[in-house]
C-alpha cells in the first residue's frame, strides 16, 4: 500500500510537470515561428492582380457634376467590376447613371457599336460615338478608351436621356 501511495505521487508529480510544461513548449513554438519568418515574406493577396484601368472612374465625374447632367440629385458612386464601373442613383433607384470604361482599340469599339441595332451616330464626341435610345446608352470611343455613358432618367425622353449622357461623356473624355 505504501508503494502504491508512492506510485501515485509519483505519477501526479509527472503529470503536473508535463501539464506546466505543454504551454510554455507551446508558446515557445510561436515565438519562434514568428521570430524565423520576417513579415515582409509573408504571402499576401492583396494587390497581386493589375488593376483594370490607370484611371478611377469614380473620379472622372462629381457628384454634382452627374447630379447636373440627370437634373436630380444623386448619391455617392458605387463602383463594380473591377472599378470599370460607377453607378450613380438618386434615393429612389429611379434616376441612373452608369460609366464604363475601357481601355481598347477603334476596332474593339468598331465591333461593340455594332451590336447595337438602334444604335444612331452621335456627332462630336470623341473619335466616334453611338447612342442607343432603347438602352438610354452613349457608348463613345476617344483617348483610347471606350466609353459608356447610360442615362436613364425617369419621365424623360430618350432625347433628353441622350443630351444627359453627352453632357457626362464631354467631361470624361476632357479629362482622360
């Protein structure tokens, strides 16, 4: 009985030993991991991909500026599809604005104008210019960029939908 009670202290004093040692072993494996990787190896994700454009487009137009164009207020642009895309909307949703842009050749804009069927010259803008007034959309080559300008205006005429987007569109091909 008394090797028994032994044994058992003896097996106690092993565990608390091992149980004290596990965190500091532990933590001393991370310690180490961090001290032999320095943080500029480390694999990040961010940025390893080119942005699609030089250009923000949320920045070639203000608000004001879109605001203007529509005659109704607008709020702040969202942008999509990898920031080749502003959309502008007053509070209702009823009012938009929509500015794509890429950067291409004449003869991608040459192909892209042609799938649509309405689609009229639109004089004086750029190296060339398209509107469909089915789409309320100017699509507009110059700078080297293709340019698509939709203007959807609640209760106005595809006309007046059109002198919208060409007052945005003369800016943005201004500023690229």
């Amino acid at each position: 009985m008394v090797i028994e009670m032994k044994r058992k202290r003896l097996r106690g004093a092993v565990l608390g030993t091992v149980l004290l040692a596990l965190p500091v072993l532990a933590f001393s494996g991370c310690e180490k991991a961090e001290e032999d990787t320095p943080s500029s190896t480390v694999p990040t994700t961010t940025e390893t991909a080119p942005p699609m454009l030089d250009v923000d487009v949320t920045s070639l137009l203000t608000v004001a500026e879109v605001s203007d164009a529509l005659g109704v207020e607008v709020g702040e642009p969202q942008s999509y599809d990898a920031g080749t895309v502003a959309h502008y909307a007053s509070a209702d949703a009823q009012n938009v604005a929509e500015i794509s842009l890429r950067e291409c050749s004449r003869d991608i804009y040459d192909s892209t104008a042609a799938l649509y069927e309405d689609a009229v010259d639109s004089p004086n803008l750029g190296d060339a210019a398209v509107w469909s007034p089915q789409s309320k959309q100017l699509v507009a080559y110059g700078q080297g960029y293709m340019l698509s300008v939709t203007a959807d205006i609640q209760g106005k005429s595809a006309d007046e939908c059109l002198t919208a987007a060409r007052q945005m569109a003369l800016l943005i091909l201004e500023r690229l």
